[in-house]
C-alpha cells in the first residue's frame, strides 16, 4: 500500500516568509511524528499527534513552529517568520502505537532552505 | 535526558564482508529500538525493530541485537554488498507514554566493489 507522502518535495523560501508543510499518514495509521534533520543537528523530534488526544509539542524549538492535524490524518506543519536557521530536512512518520511493537515508517521529507 | 551514539561515524568496507554497526545508549528505560537505513536524499526506510524485552531480530542478511542493562545494540550486516551503502540509524523510544524516538547521528557505510 502507499507509504507516508510528504509535499512539497523542496521549498525554498526568504528569511521571514511563512512556510507550510504537508504530510499524508499511511491510512489507519492514527500516530503521527514530525522530526527535523539538520546538519550537524541529526535528526530531532518536533511534535507527537494520537488520535484525539492533545499533542506532545515538547519537542517544537519556538513558537513559530505549529503544527495541526485535521480529521485525524494530514498533517500541516507551520513555521512563522522563517529563519536561515530553520533550513533543514522536516521528515513526518506515522505508526500504529498497538501494532508491531510501534514502528514508525517515515515519508521521504520535506527539504527547507531559508535564504 | 536520553543520549544514542553510534560508532563508527563512517566506515568503508570491500563487497563481501561481513560488519558490525555499533549503537549505545544512555537510559536503559527503553521501550524498543529501532535500526533505519537512510539513502542520500531520501527518507528512512526501517530495518528492524527489537521489543526491549527481546535479544535480538534478523532479517534477511541483517541480524540486531540488543543488551537493553548495559545500554547496547549491533547491526550485524553479512555478506556486504554495494547496495548496502547508506547512512544507518538507530533510534529509541522510551518506555512510558512519550512515543517520540531518540536517534544517533549515524553510520555511513560504504561497501567497496
């Protein structure tokens, strides 16, 4: 069946604009993780969707980042007034929490350059 | 706060041989482990995943381990092939309700023709 997609592919934008990056979970899937990747950063956990209940956004570096998840499947990250800092790979995973142990499959990211 | 590394940062190998991947941890408190293979510019693709009350998994040529008391896990790859070349993570999630995996920085493996 189809994986996690991710869209954009790219995004390129200027230092201040407002991005938003989508994310389409495997159906069923009613987990959902954001992480981000940078260069020397390695991979970070952003924010945790599950089902209804509220997000664990422990992980959101400002709060120009947001995130929200409509109907219990896609996935929307924001980022207000971007940064040459925020430039990164922003990867989206999906589980089953119950089923197999838990394994996050990931989609193949969203890669961000902030000029 | 959870610590994973990996060693080595990069290794480069001939077609054929055998390898061990090394991933450790700072908190036994783990749920399970997850190893990743990632190509450049690409996303994640799982590998296997150990409950932490298990020894270890294999699949195909890759055969995991885990020593969840002493905060350990090796990716063993047999019989090394050029395919095999990618960056390789490994990621914990710790036990209790939080979800979110910790990973390593990575291996980057290159397997020599």
């Amino acid at each position: 069946g189809a994986g996690v997609s991710q869209s954009p592919s790219n995004k390129v934008t200027e230092k201040g604009k407002d991005v938003e990056l989508r994310c389409d979970p495997i159906s069923g899937h009613t987990a959902l993780y954001w992480y981000r990747q940078s260069l020397g950063q390695g991979l970070e956990f952003l924010i945790y969707f599950q089902g209804n209940s509220a997000p664990d956004k422990s992980g959101l570096p400002s709060d120009r980042f947001s995130a929200e998840r409509t109907g219990g499947s896609v996935s929307t990250l924001t980022i207000q007034r971007t940064q040459q800092e925020d430039s990164a790979v922003y990867l989206c995973a999906s589980s089953i929490p119950s089923g197999r142990g838990g394994t996050q499959y990931f989609g193949p990211g969203t890669r961000l350059t902030v000029l | 706060k959870q610590e994973v590394t990996q060693i080595p940062a990069a290794l480069s190998v001939p077609e054929g041989e055998n390898l061990v991947l090394n991933c450790s941890f700072t908190d036994s408190a783990i749920y399970n482990l997850q190893w990743f293979r990632q190509d450049p510019g690409k996303g994640l693709t799982s590998l296997l995943l150990i409950q932490s009350s298990q020894r270890e998994q294999t699949s195909g040529r890759l055969n995991a381990s885990l020593d969840k008391s002493s905060g350990r896990s090796t990716l063993y790859i047999a019989a090394s092939q050029p395919g095999d070349s990618a960056t390789y993570l490994c990621a914990v999630r710790p036990d209790g309700s939080a979800r979110q995996l910790t990973f390593g920085s990575g291996t980057q493996l290159t397997v020599l023709p």
